[in-house]
C-alpha cells in the first residue's frame, strides 16, 4: 500500500490569522488542554491571544485551582471534564468541538510553556496544501534547544523509527502535540485513545486514511526535565510497551470512510 511521504517545512512570515498564505480566510481555532497548570496557564493564554482569535480550552479535570484562574479569563471557549480522563480525552473534545462548529483548522498545544504561540501563524500558514502540519523539535536546531530527558529521547526516536518504517512516513518526532489539522483530516479520524498515546494512534489512522502531512522544526523546550507522567507511565519500560499496544490497536481501528486512491504530498520544502 503507498502511503503518504511526510514534507520538509521552514515557514515564516504570515499574512493573518485567518488567511492562510494568500488563500481564502479559514475559520480557525486553537485549542489548549489544561490539566493542572495554574503556573502556566495565564501566561500562555495572553501569549496565544495575540495570535489566534478564537481559543478552546479543555480543562481536563484540573485540582490546583486552574479552573479558578479560567473562570477570570474573558472570550474564551471552554469545556470542562469533572475528572481528569488524559491528554487523548482532552483533544476528543476539541475535535469534536471543532467539528460541530465548523472550523476549517484546528491548532492544539500544550500550556506547561513548551509551545511557543508565535509559531501558530507558521503552523497555519504550513497546512495550505496539506491535512496535518506537526510541529518537531528534533527537525531542526533552535538557539532557545533544551536538552531532552534521556528516557524521553529514546522513547521518541525508538517509536519514531517504527512508525516510519512501518508506515512509510519521514517524521522526526512522533509525539509533538503541537498540530494543525483541517476540518477536513479530522473528519477522517476516530481517535479512541484517551492517554498519552493518542498521537501515535493518530499516525496510524493518518497513514491508513492517506493524509497528507507536513512537518515544521519547532523549539524544544523542556522548562521542567523532572516533571513525570505519572504512574506506571513513570516506567520508561512500561512506557515503551504501552505506545507499541497503541500502534498495534491502531492498525484495528474502524474508520470513516475515505478515498481508495492514496494522497501523495506535494508541500513544497525550504531549507
């Protein structure tokens, strides 16, 4: 089966945020899950504000007082989850979210300050020939790098590697939860996987659906290398076998219907 090879991308500049590299205006939102990220979260949100006018924020069952701190935050879009159901549930919601009203493109990133919002215009202005953009921080070099936990990186090349050779794709990291999407890729998407896994689950369903994807070198900023996942996933090991039981889930997952003929991207790549 030929699947989608992934595109090179270094974008700059934007004309709008709604006007995607001279092309109609789009309807886009953004969309943060939160779980319990008082520290961050006003902080990221008056960053974000300055790119894109429409933000959802999922609060995914916050108890350090977050969901306080976004009932002072005006003109934003909000769904709450009563408890904490992961990072997979939390974009569920914003797709659907998303769908039911009519976004052309939907933009998610983290709120713990990895993500710089200023990308978002890169993000957009990437998606105008392609279903999903993903952002890397191991695409290219940035003065503003981090290194990467140990555990983290080898993880992250391990599954890497898998999915490209599996799948046919060229990503430089598989796990970057700051993404574009059009209304469009969404639709074709049954995302089930409510934890961290729920990238590697999108992988999968994009290969299968022959999505056409871009990638787009983004910062790698890791502002708490001691900060952990929690539970078992606090196990590099344990880790490593859960995301390997997503990938091989994913291959079993029931689809909406898509074309039978395979998309090739044809972004054009910058260096």
């Amino acid at each position: 089966m030929l699947l989608p090879r992934v595109s090179a991308y270094y974008g700059v500049g934007f004309l709008g945020t709604a006007t995607v590299a001279g092309h109609l205006t789009m309807r886009t939102l953004t969309a943060i899950p939160v779980y319990n990220e008082a520290k961050h979260v006003r902080q990221v949100l008056a960053e974000v504000r300055r790119y894109s006018p429409d933000i959802l924020v999922i609060n995914d069952g916050s108890t350090d007082g977050t969901a306080e701190l976004l009932d002072a935050e005006p003109n934003l879009h909000r769904i709450d989850h009563p408890q904490n159901r992961g990072y997979g549930a939390a974009l569920v919601s914003a797709f659907a979210f998303a769908l039911e009203h009519d976004y052309d493109v939907l933009v998610t990133m983290d709120c713990d300050g990895q993500h710089e919002p200023s990308r978002i215009p890169v993000l957009l202005e990437a998606i105008h020939d392609c279903d999903i953009v993903s952002g890397s921080r191991y695409f290219r070099d940035f003065r503003q790098d981090t290194p990467a936990p140990t555990d983290r990186r080898f993880i992250n090349a391990s599954i890497t590697r898998e999915i490209n050779d599996r799948y046919g794709f060229e990503l430089t990291d598989s796990f970057c939860g700051f993404k574009a999407y059009r209304r469009e890729a969404m639709a074709k998407l049954h995302i089930t996987e409510r934890g961290w896994g729920m990238p590697l689950q999108l992988w999968v369903q994009a290969a299968r659906q022959h999505l056409r994807v871009k990638e787009i070198g983004v910062p790698r900023l890791y502002l708490d290398p001691n900060r952990a996942f929690g539970g078992v996933m606090n196990d590099p090991e344990q880790r490593l076998a859960y995301y390997r039981d997503v990938l091989a889930s994913a291959e079993r997952d029931e689809l909406p219907a898509a074309s039978s003929e395979p998309t090739a991207c044809v972004c054009p790549e910058f260096s």
